[in-house]
C-alpha cells in the first residue's frame, strides 16, 4: 500500500500529510548555492517530487562560464547513466506486449552476439545485459564508444567477442556500457523502431517529456537552452563540449532538464502509472527492475554514514538501504557534467539533480541534505564533509600522475622501430607515425585520441594526449624482439585515479598490421 493510501486508511487527510512530511525547500535552496560554490559548480539544476507534487524544480547558476546564461528548469544536460533505467523501461514494456521475456537469450534477438566465451553467448539473458554481471570488467570495451568515435552498432557488437573476460559469468558486480548498448539494440530489433524513436515516442511522447531528446543532434537548432560540461585543470575551470554521450546510446545518450525529470521520478513513485492513470509499465516490472540481481560489497563509510548495510543493481537502477529504506538511485558522468537521480518510494519522494561540472560530491552533498531533511535524521553538515574528501581524494589522485623517476634510464630505439600501423581485434587500428623526429598516435576512430609519445624508458613511453582535458595520459610498452621489431604494444592509464575508467587503455592488445621488416 502506498504511503498517501495508508494516510486517508488512517483518518489522515492527504494534505495534513504532505505537510507533515514536507522537504523544507528554502532550507535545500540555499545549500545547493552552498554546495555549488563550494565545489565551484558553474550551473547546477534540481528537482524534487514528494507525494506525487513536484515541490521544486529550478535552475541556478549558469549554463556556460563564457555567456553566463542562466540555468532554467528547461535546461538540458546529458543525464549520462540515468538513461540505462531508461532502457530497462523500454524492455519492461516491449516485455509486456509479449514480444520478448526477460529471460529470452540474447542471441534469440541478435543472432549476431558474440562474446569471448561461447557458454556465456549462449546463457546471456536480456537481465544479464542489464545488471552488470556478464563478467565483463569495469568499462570493458568503452574506447569503442569513448569518448566520440565512429563506430556503428553493427561493429561494437563485432568487437565484443574479442573482450577477455575479468570474472566468471554472473559471479560478480563489473559496471559496463556495452551491455547496454547491446540492450538499446534489441529495443530496436524488438520494436522495429531505433532505440532512439522508441524512446522519444514510446516514453518521453507521454510523460510529456517535451523538451528531452534520446541524443544531442536531435536537439532542435531552435533550442539553446541546454549546458556545457566544465573541467577543472590546473586551478581553471574550463568549458568542454562533448555531444552528452551520442555513441552511447541504450547506456547514456538522453539530454534532458529538470522540469522534464520531475515526470520520470513522479512515474517511477507511481509504479509505472502516467498522470492520466494509464500505465506505461506494470507495477510487476517496475518491482523486477526494482530486485536486486547481483551484490556489490556493502561500504563501511557508507555504513557509519547512514547506516548502509546492502547495495547492488537491479536492471537500470543501483539499490541500497539508506537509515533502514530501500533507495534506488543512478549517477551519470560525462566530461564535465554529471547527474543523480535518487528514489526512496516508501517516503514517496524523488531527487534528480544535474550539472555541468564533474564534481560528484557536490550531488550527493544535496541529496543526502534533502533525505536528511525528508527523514528527519540528526543534522549533519553534509556540504563541508563530502567537499573535504573530495579535495582531498584529488590532491591525493593528483600526485598518482607523477612519473617515477628511473634509475639507469635505458635508452629507446630509433623511432622507425615503434612507427607502424597497429591493430586491436576489438578497437581497430591505430597508427604510430615519426612527424619531426617525434612519435605520434593516432586512433583512428576517435578524433580527440591523438597525442605524443614521449620517451620514458626502454620501450616504454608515455602517451601525451593533445587534449589534455580528457586526463587521460597512458603509458605504451613496446614488446620488441631480438631483432628489433616490435611484436605487440600495451597501454595503461599513468593515473588511473585521475582517468576515467572508460579509457580502458589496459584492454587493449596493439600488434603490428606490417612488420617493421617489411616496411
């Protein structure tokens, strides 16, 4: 029963309700300012739903540091990962028109589906896509869609089967987008629609969703109302356009607003009920999306902080208890820009923040504030305490970058040793050339991957990115034979506390298309 329902059972009528639980909202405005400031957020938009009535929705800050142009409710931002819950819902309702089930098999949808390990190809279900539990690693196969490529469906799911696996399937908890591009794809399959008009129609269409798009070109010109991402470097804050993850698609690729959010959190509250009463998802699926399909380690922080004692995912959402009630929430990031949206349905409330600066902590600072408030918890400064770590864990991430000085430094071999056209079985090709006595790389499909090899040891370099906003500086080691040619190449993150986990450099196995003898 929901909690407005067991209100009128007991004699309460629903306004003396809500006003008993109301969030205090000029108490969360002004720590948002706070929190903003302190994380230095140029723009930041939030909403909260509360017993089915959207309590606030509103902008505050800017949308670009160079026009200063004010942030509205109406303003989009890339939600990122909070699309996943997205595509669940999509399945949820293809699922409930008896074109497919949770447990069909992908292969029965996409004959194509391949991964390394023919058990594996063969047992995947549509739920395994959707929990992180293929036994993929973290961001297993994202250069293939990060940050920008020109990659088509057809060739990431070319690429898959050539990902070794880090677990055994379905044994443990590996976040990664490429399940979910894969899910997006049997959307479309399923439907006869792409993933992107099945959800701009199916979805966005009835929750009067008017402003959202399921990807950045489908923006009306007419709109320019809508954020830039900022990155912090080197004491600057500096805007960082990127397309709000396109390539992503089923895994991140919705822009939305606010205003617009508000009808998600308020149809999520409501069990998959639209305004008018009429349901876009059953209650049924919503509790499967909502069912915890695959455990991650309970955090002691988390513990003492509210006294988390579970988490994991379900199909689209991360699950948690939170001070005793189940949460479902999701974070999203993009170069610059992160979301959080926050569901606690016993409480019948909702939270979707979004802003244009990748400072994670400054969210959470205000959902935890918002909660505390809403469960009238003991007050806690949540701003200060979370601003504290998070300064911290960059200063400490920081000095990860610094290369290590090497004794008895070896010298490298002559340039047209290491320059050939190399070739990863999953990425494809990427291209090392001697411009001006120098080494460069290119990968060729992703044009913000180019950089300098700089010589560090051996045959070891480190890779120097010309956008050295992307933080994402990679060591490259060279396996060369006794003869002086190189056999294959490997790439790793030089700080992978600072790079994002999507860089999944490791992944990669370089080997030369012509040897270097044959040049």
């Amino acid at each position: 029963m929901k909690l407005t329902s067991l209100a009128t059972a007991i004699g309460l009528s629903i306004a003396s309700f809500s006003s008993f639980a109301a969030v205090d909202t000029v108490k969360i405005e002004k720590i948002i300012n706070a929190s903003m400031a302190r994380f230095d957020v140029p723009g930041m938009a939030v909403a909260i739903v509360e017993n089915d009535k959207v309590v606030l929705a509103k902008g505050f800050g800017v949308s670009h540091l160079d026009t200063k142009k004010a942030v509205t409710k109406d303003t989009l931002f890339g939600i990122a990962s909070n699309t996943k819950a997205f595509t669940s819902a999509a399945l949820a309702m293809l699922i409930e028109q008896g074109k497919l089930s949770w447990d069909d098999r992908v292969i029965d949808h996409l004959p194509e589906f391949r991964l390394a390990d023919p058990y594996v190809t063969r047992e995947m279900r549509i739920r395994d896509l959707l929990s992180h539990r293929s036994g993929l690693g973290l961001g297993a196969g994202d250069l293939m869609i990060w940050p920008d490529t020109d990659k088509e469906v057809s060739d990431i799911l070319a690429g898959l089967q050539y990902l070794k696996p880090d677990s055994s399937f379905r044994s443990q908890y590996a976040y990664n987008n490429l399940m979910f591009v894969t899910a997006g794809e049997v959307v479309a399959r399923v439907s006869g629609m792409s993933w992107n008009d099945f959800i701009e129609q199916k979805i966005l269409a009835p929750l009067e969703m008017s402003h959202s798009k399921a990807g950045f070109s489908r923006i009306p010109k007419s709109n320019d109302n809508w954020a830039t991402g900022h990155i912090p470097l080197d004491g600057k804050l500096t805007p960082f356009f990127v397309n709000y993850l396109e390539d992503f698609r089923g895994a991140g690729a919705i822009a939305s607003s606010v205003a617009d959010m508000s009808h998600w959190l308020r149809l999520q509250l409501n069990e998959g009920k639209l305004p008018n009463g009429e349901a876009l998802f059953s209650e049924k699926s919503q509790q499967e999306m909502w069912h915890l399909h695959i455990t991650s380690k309970a955090s002691s922080k988390a513990f003492d902080a509210y006294r988390q004692q579970f988490r994991g995912y379900g199909l689209g959402w991360s699950i948690e208890d939170y001070q005793g009630y189940k949460k479902m929430s999701h974070g999203g990031g993009i170069l610059g820009m992160v979301s959080q949206v926050t569901l606690l349905p016993e409480k019948e409330l909702g939270i979707v923040i979004l802003s244009n600066q990748q400072a994670f902590g400054a969210l959470s600072a205000i959902s935890h504030e918002i909660l505390e408030d809403a469960l009238k918890l003991e007050d806690k400064d949540w701003v200060e305490d979370l601003a504290t770590k998070h300064f911290e864990g960059k200063e400490k991430a920081y000095k990860t970058q610094a290369l290590a000085e090497v004794a008895d430094k070896q010298a490298a071999l002559p340039n047209n040793v290491y320059a050939n056209n190399y070739r990863d079985d999953w990425y494809g090709d990427i291209n090392i050339t001697e411009q001006d006595n120098s080494l460069r790389i290119d990968f060729t499909h992703t044009k913000r991957l180019k950089g300098v090899l700089e010589h560090y040891n051996g045959n070891t370099f480190v890779v120097r990115w010309d956008e050295r906003l992307l933080e994402a500086d990679a060591y490259i080691e060279f396996n060369v034979k006794g003869n002086n040619v190189v056999e294959s190449a490997t790439m790793h993150a030089v700080a992978p506390a600072v790079t994002d986990f999507s860089f999944d450099f490791h992944n990669l196995l370089l080997k030369p298309v012509k040897q270097a003898a044959d040049k």
